[in-house]
C-alpha cells in the first residue's frame, strides 16, 4: 500500500513538471493580469528560471524579477519573495547571456524572414533618477503633462547601445515596417534612434505602451470613473500590449515596440533588463473577439480581429 501511494505521488510529481516544462505563452489567459505573478527570486542565477511562464525556441539569455525579503537571510538560496507580503521588497530585472553562434545565426535569418514582433524595455537609464520620477510625476500622475524633465532619461550609454543595435539591424537586412513606442521620453528616444539608424520613417509614441506605473494618466486619457483601482487599470493596459504583439506584421516585415519593464513582465510573463527586448511570433490560435473586464474599468476591451497568440521565439540583448 505505502509503495503504491509512493508511485502515485512520484507519478503526479513528474506530470507537474512536465506540465511546466511545456508551458508556453500560447496556452494563457488573455484577460489575466500578471503572468509573470508576483514573486521576486534570490538575486542569484544559481536556478533555471521559474515560472517557465514561455519556452524560448533559442535559449538566447535568462532573466529574472530579483526581490529581497528582510525576514530571510540575504543568502538565502531557496526562498522566495512575495510582493504580496510587507517584508518583500523586490528589486531590478536581470538578465544574463546564454546564446550560442549557431542559435543567433538562425535567429537573424529568422528575423530576415520576417513576421515576427520585437518588443525592447528601453535601454539603459540613469537609475538615480528612479526616485524622483516615483516620488515626483508617478505620485502626483503628470509624468506626460510634465515632460521629460520629470523623468528618467537613458543614458549616453544606453544610447550608444541603442544605436549598434538599430545599426546591426541595418547591416543584416533585417525589416522593419513599423517603430511604436511608450511616450516617455526613454522610449520615445529609443524608438527615433532606431529609426534614424535603420532607415525605418514610421515612428510613433501611443498609450497602449504607456508605463504602467503612470497608470492614473492611462484612466484619465481613457475616461475611466474616478474609482477604477491601480491593478484594475494596469491590467486593461496589459491586454494593449498582448494584443499589439498578437497582430502579425505586414508579409515579410517585422514590427517594432519599445516599452518598460513591468508591461513587459506582466504582458508576457517575462522579466527584462533594460535594453533587452522578447522576439515573439503571433502564430497561436486566434483570439480576435475575446472580450476582457475588469470590475472597477467602466469599459470592456475586446481583441481586434486576427490577433493571435504569440510564443517566445527568443530574448535579444543589444549585445546580442
């Protein structure tokens, strides 16, 4: 009796882990807010990445939300960090390089082919400037209104990344038929950058990739009631970013979105440095006419037609 139940448990175990090991971004809800949930990891890459939210076709990098529980020791190797809980604090995105030659030479053909969507986190920033843009524009919702002056801005070397990407682009002949970008300035700057050395003239800002810690100013730009909640707003935005990412690009072209990190990792599941973007395929089954609510958004969103599910085929660094 005791072995027979042994064999079960180890039976449903291994089915547990061969459920998450094939877990891919196609088989989510759409109207969910986080993917990627709420925890934040041990800032060690000592373990493969969990959730395995998305299996990559190329395991091209790993990346991680790290967090820091102040009731676990700091070298504490097996805990987790709940957002959820007072003592988590998480903190940055990692990532770190796993590619290989042979997968980035597939990938650019790949991506020379076309149909597939890049969505970057904008490149490196000067992170003493998180502060005040929390404390200032984020608090008082005017980070638009108020101009980049109240924001963080990339910094030269984020640029200087940013511009041997776009010129790697160019190089290898990948195409691009459109830039869309958050309107912040980080981003908005990636995208022109890119633009500029790529060769690509169609470059806009739009909300659905507007940072989701200004989402007072997405309810207020949408008109939603006075009532509507941070986690209800943000997860209207979520769907934006999906949806934007499920339209496949014009025959032979790929598109282009640059945004920030918490849109990302909720939108896809997938954490992201700065600079790093996801290469995503919308080849799923179609979700065009899936209707989302949110109890305190006054208004539904509802999936344009041909909108698909998308999975991972890769993560793309500006090294890379």
């Amino acid at each position: 009796g005791d072995q027979l139940k042994m064999v079960h448990a180890l039976h449903v175990m291994i089915s547990q882990l061969l459920m998450l090991v094939a877990s891919t971004c196609v088989e989510k809800d759409m109207c969910a807010p986080n993917w990627y949930g709420p925890l934040g990891y041990s800032p060690y890459f000592y373990r493969d990445e969990l959730p395995n939210v998305c299996t990559p076709t190329y395991k091209t990098a790993r990346c991680e939300q790290s967090g820091l529980d102040v009731g676990s020791p700091l070298d504490e190797l097996d805990g987790t960090c709940n957002a959820a809980h007072s003592s988590c604090f998480l903190t940055k995105q990692n990532c770190n390089e796993t590619l290989t030659c042979t997968d980035l030479v597939s990938l650019k053909e790949e991506l020379r082919q076309g149909g597939l969507n890049i969505v970057c986190r904008h490149g490196k920033t000067f992170w003493d400037q998180f502060a005040q843009e929390t404390s200032g524009c984020l608090s008082s919702g005017d980070c638009i209104s108020g101009g980049a002056s109240r924001q963080r801005l990339l910094q030269r070397l984020g640029e200087d990344e940013v511009v041997g990407w776009a010129k790697a682009l160019a190089e290898l002949r990948i195409p691009l038929e459109y830039i869309r970008t958050s309107p912040f300035h980080r981003c908005a700057k990636h995208g022109a950058l890119v633009g500029q050395c790529a060769g690509v003239g169609d470059v806009n800002t739009t909300l659905d990739l507007l940072y989701m810690a200004a989402w007072q100013e997405f309810a207020e730009a949408e008109g939603y009631d006075a009532g509507a909640t941070h986690i209800d707003v943000k997860t209207s935005q979520v769907w934006r970013i999906r949806s934007l990412l499920g339209q496949p690009p014009a025959a032979g072209k790929n598109r282009l979105y640059v945004s920030h990190g918490f849109n990302m990792k909720w939108g896809t599941g997938l954490a992201v440095d700065e600079g790093t973007c996801l290469v995503l395929r919308p080849d799923g089954a179609g979700v065009g006419g899936t209707r989302c609510t949110r109890p305190t958004v006054s208004a539904s969103f509802t999936y344009p037609a041909g909108t698909r599910r998308f999975s991972l085929v890769a993560r793309l660094s500006n090294e890379a």
